[in-house]
C-alpha cells in the first residue's frame, strides 16, 4: 500500500495511531461505565 520513502514504517505508523487513538476514546469511557456501574 505505501510504496513510498518510508516504505513500511508508514503503514506501522499509521495503524499505531489508529490503535493509539481508539486506546485513548475507549479507556476514559470504560473507567467512566465501570465507575457508574450497570445504568440500565
């Protein structure tokens, strides 16, 4: 997919950030569930 200067680091790079992003999205919202507890 990218064939570019970076070659494979780019492809790492971007699925660490999209790993990186959703690590940070989920974990505030898990701790928050978890501190609530069960709303329904």
């Amino acid at each position: 997919m990218y064939d570019g200067v970076f070659g494979g680091y780019t492809r790492w790079a971007v699925v660490f950030l999209i790993i990186f992003v959703l690590f940070i999205l989920l974990v505030p919202y898990a701790g928050t569930a978890a501190a609530a507890g069960p709303v329904c």
